[in-house]
C-alpha cells in the first residue's frame, strides 16, 4: 500500500486550512516547531508528543559489522540515532485504518 508523502509544505498548508493563519504564518508556525523538537534532540532531550509519540536521541557504541556483498568485518563508528516509539493512540489509529 504506497501512499503519499507529507510534506513540511503539507503541514503548512494543513495549519493554513484549519487555523487561519496566512500561508507564510503557517508556514513559519511549522518551521518554528520542527526546530524546536530538532533543537531539543541534538541537546539529549527527550521529546513527547502526547497522543502521538516519543522521539528520543540515543548513542550507539562503536561495533564491528559485516559487508553484506564481500562478507568483510568492518567497523562502524559510534553515533547518535534517532528513535521513535509510537503512542498507543497512535498505534490504534495506525492500525483501524488498515482494516478498512
């Protein structure tokens, strides 16, 4: 089931339609938000979204890993990787709306 992509410009187009900001407000509204939540990720904050989600930021220590075309070990670093687990609410939505 391929679906459409959301966009930052979907969103702001959504916020246009339903709160009656004008499109450069709503725009701005959209881009205020992802900055925030991206602001507080990079500084280790956890972020929740009630009825939604929660992201969160975690770190990953360094390992060895395999090339799956020549099956070679190679090293992968550490890094930071993102994380996200869905609100119940979220699931269930998720989830009514494959039954129909």
């Amino acid at each position: 089931m391929a679906g459409k992509t959301l966009t930052r410009s979907d969103l702001s187009e959504g916020v246009y339609r339903e709160v009656g900001l004008s499109r450069n407000e709503s725009a701005e509204l959209v881009e205020s938000v992802l900055r925030h939540i991206s602001g507080a990720l990079a500084q280790g904050e956890t972020v929740k979204i009630s009825s939604f989600g929660t992201f969160q930021a975690r770190d990953k220590g360094r390992r060895i890993g395999r090339n799956p075309k020549t099956g070679e070990e190679v090293p992968i670093e550490p890094r930071r990787v993102l994380v996200f687990r869905p609100s119940h609410i979220l699931k269930d939505r998720i989830n009514a709306a494959g039954e129909s």
